[in-house]
C-alpha cells in the first residue's frame, strides 16, 4: 500500500478531465491539456498535481491532415 498522496503518484493523461485528446494519423495519442496549457503523449505515466480523474469514456479526436 502505497504511503503517497494521490498528486504523487504516477497517472495519465488518457485518464485526466483536464484532457483534451487528439490522434493524427496512427500516431500516438496527444493530451492537451486546459488546466496547464500544453502538450503531452496521453499514454505516459507521469506526476501531476493538477491530474483529476475522468469520470466518462475519454474521446479522441482523430485528424487525417496536420492542418486544422
């Protein structure tokens, strides 16, 4: 069991409210995040103090061109 707070622990992006998720082509998953401003692969596990859990199914968005 682990002694840690919850912001100390490692989460995901694909798993975070704050997470907008976007996929181009068959790359990896991007999050963007709104509660800090940038970008990180959705999939790795990092430490996050601002990480909330997603409380529905997370949605991509998928683009099949890099301009938008």
């Amino acid at each position: 069991m682990s002694t840690r707070p919850e912001q100390d622990s490692f989460v995901t992006c694909m798993t975070c409210k704050w997470a907008t998720l976007m996929q181009w082509f068959e790359n990896p998953v991007v999050a963007q995040c709104t509660a800090k401003g940038d970008r990180q692969v959705a999939a790795s596990r990092r430490i996050c103090k601002e990480y909330k859990k997603r409380q529905d199914e997370p949605q991509i968005q998928h683009f099949d061109s890099y301009q938008q």
